[in-house]
C-alpha cells in the first residue's frame, strides 16, 4: 500500500493538521542504508515530518532540508522533502543500538544526543533561503520540533511521530500528525486539544493497527474538513549525468590524480546509498574538455 499524507482544517479553521503514514518509504531506506533499528526510528520520524513539512510549502519548486546533530553517537540526520511528497535522508551513522531499560523502547534521544541542534532550510526557489535553526531539547524528534515551530515560526503546535521495527529490522509501521494553532486559535481549541492527546495512542500502534492519517485525525477533531490527500515516497533527484557534471566542477589536478593514480572514480549519494562508477576514459574525456575550455579562454 502506497504511503500517504493527509492535510486540513479543523475548529472552524482555527486549527490546521497534517497526519502521514511513511511505513513503506521508511522501509525503502531501512533496506538502502542498512539502518538498525534505533536509526530506522530516528530517521522514519524526521522523514515523516520532513514530509508534513513538504506539504506546508507552497509550490512545486520548493524545498525542505531538514538537519539534526545532537552530538550522539549516530551523529548527523539529513532529510530532504518536496511538496510533492518525494522524500529522502539518511543518517550519518546507522549502525547502533540503544534501548531504555525502563520502557524497553528505541532510545532515539540517546543515539541522537540532545546536545546540539535541529536545523530546517526552506529552499523557495529564491537567492536566500529561510534558514531556522534551535537547539535539541531531548533528541527524541517530535518534541524537537514542537519547541523548533514554537520558537522559530512562532506557531504552537503538537506534533507526534513514531516507528515500530520488527525483530527483523524492518519496520512495521511510521508515521505521524501534527496539529498547529493558526493565528485566531482559542485557549478552548487549546484545551480540546490536550485533552485529547492525553493518553492518545502512539502513531506507531494506531498505523500498525491498520488506521490511515485520515482515521488518526478523526479520532482527534470530529469537524475535520479535508484540503488535500497526496501520496509519499523515497525518492532522490541523484544520477549519473549529475555526477559526471560535478566531476566537471573539479580542479583540472584532481581529476588528473583520479586518472593517473585510481584509474577511475566512485562517487556516492549518501541520500540513497546509490554509487556510480566513472572510467578512466570518462575523466579524460572531462579532463581533455578542460583543458580545451581553458585555452579556449586564454
Ligand atoms: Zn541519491
């Protein structure tokens, strides 16, 4: 089943909402990259934001980078999403395991560190990009952006992001809502709200539990008037023809080392784990188009 995101309006357009399922997309980079659990939950719940966060933007051409480094021994989170739903990240270090003795759950806080920081840069197809940036509160990802919506955008909200990993590192179930108070938002609608959340399910169990985004937020708002349904999924914009195009960014020396010494070169997206081989020949086809270039230019 393809994963989707649902988006709208609630408390009589006071209240805005996103829910997501990201199940099969977290799945596609559990495989990609090889993720142990803990880093399948810490990556699968900055995804499902970063793609709450894709639907916020306004057209087709903007971006949204998401950056996480807590000093934990994972170390850096980087998601990319669009407003199309295409979503992709990784996670610097994926090979780790940590479990919270009391609760038996992911320790994500404790793989992700909470000394550092949550980075987010809109990309708007502009020359400057909005660039936001707070420090970690716990690590632990949602309560990470709650405080980052607060304090960087200003606009309360709840947010609420998990991932059940089975025995077999695959993952069961990912996903997540978050619910945002619009300008004219009442401390009734904020008073509803956390009562409602209190003692709310996790995401996790609910979508392991066969409940859509749509079914999570009915369970919330019972005036919630839909605005748009999108499918997601792991997709990365990397390929062959653009990294034979940066290999032509490189001073004129290093491709001539790649030539001379390494015979050829790899180049890696760490995106998607993809990596493609150049030739010898290829770099000095590059290199003799160079050199051509730079004479040309004398
Ligand atoms: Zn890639």
């Amino acid at each position: 089943m393809a994963d989707i995101l649902t988006r709208g309006i609630a408390r009589n357009g006071r209240v805005r909402v996103f829910a997501c399922d990201t199940t099969a997309l977290v799945n596609v980079a559990q495989v990609k990259h090889g993720l142990w659990p803990v880093a399948s939950a810490a990556l699968g719940r900055t995804m499902s934001v970063g793609c709450m966060m894709g639907s916020m933007l306004k057209s087709e051409n903007e971006k949204i980078t998401i950056e996480i480094n807590g000093g934990g021994p994972m170390g850096t989170i980087m998601v990319d999403a669009h407003h199309d739903g295409s979503v992709r990240g990784f996670v610097a270090d994926p090979e780790h395991h940590y479990i919270y003795n009391d609760t038996n759950k992911l320790a994500v806080g404790v793989a992700v560190g909470r000394d550092g920081y949550l980075k987010v840069i809109k990309d708007m197809g502009l020359k400057q990009a909005f660039t936001g940036q707070v420090e970690l509160q716990t690590g632990e990802i949602g309560d990470d952006f709650a405080y980052y919506f607060a304090v960087s955008e200003q606009t309360p909200s709840a947010v609420s992001v998990g991932v059940l990993v089975d025995t077999d590192a695959s993952v069961i179930a990912s996903g997540g809502f978050i619910i945002q108070m619009l300008p004219d938002a009442t401390e009734e609608d904020i008073v509803y709200i956390e009562n409602k959340l209190n003692g709310f399910p996790t995401v996790s169990s609910l979508i392991a539990d066969g409940k859509t985004p749509k079914d999570m937020i009915d369970m919330i708002f019972e005036d919630y008037e839909e605005l748009e349904t999108c499918e997601l999924s792991f997709s990365c914009n990397c390929s062959r023809e653009r990294c034979y195009r940066v290999l032509g960014t490189l001073p004129k020396e290093d491709l001539l080392a790649m030539i001379e010494e390494d015979h050829g070169c790899d180049m890696h997206c760490e995106y998607c784990s993809s990596t493609y081989h150049f030739e010898e020949k290829e770099l000095r086809e590059i290199y003799d188009y160079l050199v051509i270039k730079e004479k040309t230019h004398a």
